[in-house]
C-alpha cells in the first residue's frame, strides 16, 4: 500500500524554524532526510528520510546508494527497515516516514521519491 507523506512539519510560526540550520533533521515536503541525517537526528517523531529500498541478509533496508555488485550490495550508511513496506519497490529510490531509532527506521507510511 502506498500513501503520500504528509507536506506539513507542525504548529510552528515561521519565525521558529527560519534559522533553523539543514542538520536539524526537520522533514522537507517534496524529499526527505538523507539516511546518514536521520541517523544523526535527535527529534524523537516520525521523519520522512529517502533512500534506495534494498534486500539483504533476509532484511529490508534502506540504503544510501546500492553498490554495483553481484548481488547488489547497500551502500552505507544504511536503516534497518521494519514496518509495512511494499516488497515489489525493491531496487527503487523510496521515502519512508517513521521513527528512527538504533539504526532502525519503524516505518509509518511510504511514497515513491
């Protein structure tokens, strides 16, 4: 099932996040997170982060690139993907929206990058 991330980050007045620098790990309408900022991030709510969905070692991640290997390889740094994601956007350039937390992305919603 593929449903959109949702293009609002919250209550805040412009004035709040105007100064806000990009490593604060604020979902972006449009895009998402790198792998490598939503690992770095503290906020403690859902993220929507991009990356390429990869199958490996019996586990879906979330890759930062996949390496042109035999079998394809992710790319690091990678999120350990758990939640419901549609198996068939394997090999795609996906953003999922959920919370991080020990290397793991619990995802909430997906939508195609």
């Amino acid at each position: 099932m593929l449903a959109l991330a949702a293009a609002g980050c919250g209550g805040g007045s412009p004035n709040e996040t105007a100064g806000a620098p990009s490593s604060s790990a604020l979902p972006v309408p449009g895009g998402g997170l790198t792998v490598a900022e939503a690992l770095a991030s503290t906020l403690d709510e859902p993220l929507a982060v991009t990356g390429y969905l990869l199958e490996q070692g019996g586990e879906l991640r979330l890759c930062t690139a996949i390496l042109e290997s035999y079998p394809p390889q992710c790319g690091q740094p990678s999120l350990r993907v758990r939640g419901a994601v549609a198996r068939s956007r394997i090999g795609e350039q996906v953003t999922l929206v959920g919370e991080v937390a020990d290397g793991v992305l619990t995802v909430s919603e997906t939508t195609k990058a």
